[in-house]
C-alpha cells in the first residue's frame, strides 16, 4: 500500500515575521527529509519482513520435502530476486522524490528570500527617500532660522541704537528739567521779589516829617492844577527831595538792607496835600 505524498505549502510571510519565514522554510525542509528518509526506512523494514518470510517458506518447504525440485529452487531464487529488485526499484524512487521535493522546497525557500530582499531594498529606498525629504527640509529651515537670527540681531541694533537715543534724551531731557527747576526758582524768587507791601498815607504841606513804615515824609508843596508835587523822602538818615512829580508817577529810592527799591506813588493831588502809597517789598535781601 502507497504512503501518500505530503503537500508542503508556501505561505506568504507577514511583515512583523519577516525573520521568521527562512526559518520555518528550513524547518518545512526539514520535516520533509526526516518524513522522506522515515518512509524509505518503512519500506526497507517492509522488504526484509516479506524476505524473512520467504526464507522462512523455503526453509519450511526444506524441511518438509528433502524431494523438492530443482525447477522449484529456481522459481522461489527468481522471486527473491524480484522482491530485491522491486525493494531496490522503490528505494530509488523514494531518494528520487525525496530529492525532488527538497529541490523545489530550495527553489521556493531562495524565491522567497530574493522577494524578501526586494521588498527590504524597496523599503530601504523609501527610506532613503523620506530621508532626503527631511534633509531638504531640515536645510529650509536652517535658512529660515538664519534669516530670521539675522532679523533678530538687526531688531536687537535697533533697539540698542533706540537705546541710546531714549539715554540721551532722557539725559536732554533731565537737563531741561533742571533748567525749568532753575527757571522756576528763579521766577519764584523775582515773584518773591515783585512781591510788595502797600502802606497807604494821606500828606499835608508841612514843616515836619511824617512816618510812613520805616521812612519818614514830608510834603513841601503841591499844585493842584498842575497835578504836580514836591516832596522830602528820609531814609536811612539821608533825605533826598523828589521835586516835580507827576500824578501816578512812581518815585523810587533804595534803603539799606534791600536789593529792591522802594516806590512811592500819589494818586491824588489837591491844594498843600496830597494821597497816595508807599510799596515796600516783602522779601528783603541784602545788597552784595
């Protein structure tokens, strides 16, 4: 009875068991010799069991009839002789399918590897491909990185130049501030000085001196019609005598201990008298 013939199957390999696949290819070679060689092995045991039996026929038939004839030998040497041949004719054809079968396990195995290494270059070139792309676009943004970096340095010029300028102007700036501060005391202090105090007083022509704050008056003459006046003015033990003065003429004079005249100014003029103010300033300062 015939064994039958195993079918060995070739299956596509998955991408995740890329390595595997060799290796199971071996593995199926394998099987096939060891399943090869196992039935070559039967049909030898086979053969010797059949030659084991007919030995034991012929040594049966030996025994039985010491009579048996020649044209009997020789028909049991011719069916030995089959037996061997038909044992050694299936031998052959078993090392013959054995190699045939291992030859087209091979033949897959090497086809297989070949479509292995083709889509592993594909994939490599895919690869190299992607990779090129993501140098051309590492190389962009390189420049873009420098050109914005060459932005950056001129921004940060320009806003060391702005710098500056903001430095020097604050500088201009405060000196304007110390010269309004310097104005502003200054137009305090001439304020200050402006500044007087109104003594009002009311002259009649006389031979005496009046006080008014700390001068003394002394009105000599005066013309209505005319709108004129005289008058003696003693201050600081020295009288000086302002003769002809108009209405609302100032008449000013400075006194000891003062950088800022005094005025005296008639508002009203009548017959042998006189009215009018004396300004003083409120803030005395000493003459260098």
């Amino acid at each position: 009875m015939s064994e039958p013939t195993p079918n060995f199957l070739y299956e596509e390999p998955s991408k995740r068991g890329k390595a595997g696949v060799i290796i199971a290819a071996f593995v199926l070679l394998a099987a096939a010799n060891v399943y090869l060689f196992t039935k070559v092995n039967r049909l030898q045991v086979k053969a010797a069991t059949l030659q084991t039996v007919v030995d034991t026929e012929v040594s049966k038939m030996k025994d039985s009839s010491s009579f048996m004839s020649g044209k009997t030998r020789r028909d049991l040497l011719e069916l030995r002789a089959e037996i061997q041949h038909a044992l050694d004719t299936a031998e052959k054809a078993a090392q013959k399918h054995a190699r045939v079968e291992t030859g087209w396990l091979a033949k897959n195995v090497t086809r297989q590897q070949r479509e292995q290494q083709e889509q592993l270059l594909g994939e490599l070139r895919n690869v190299d491909g992607k990779t090129s792309q993501t140098q051309q676009r590492v190389e962009e943004v390189n420049g873009e990185v420098v050109f914005i970096r060459a932005d950056v340095d001129e921004t940060q010029a320009e806003l060391a130049r702005t710098g500056s300028e903001l430095s020097e102007t604050a500088g201009k700036v405060g000196a304007i501030d110390q010269k309004v501060a310097t104005h502003e005391a200054g137009i305090t202090a001439l304020r200050q000085l402006s500044e007087r105090d109104r003594i009002a007083f009311h002259l009649s022509k006389s031979k005496s001196l009046q006080r008014v704050g700390d001068v003394q008056l002394r009105l000599r003459g005066a013309d209505a019609k005319r709108n004129k006046y005289t008058l003696e003015v003693l201050a600081d033990d020295t009288a000086v005598v302002k003769r002809e003065k108009n209405v609302n003429e100032p008449v000013q004079f400075y006194v000891t201990g003062s950088t800022q005249p005094y005025e005296i100014v008639i508002t009203r003029i009548a017959k042998d008298e006189v009215t009018g103010y004396l300004a003083t300033p409120k803030v005395k300062t000493t003459r260098g």
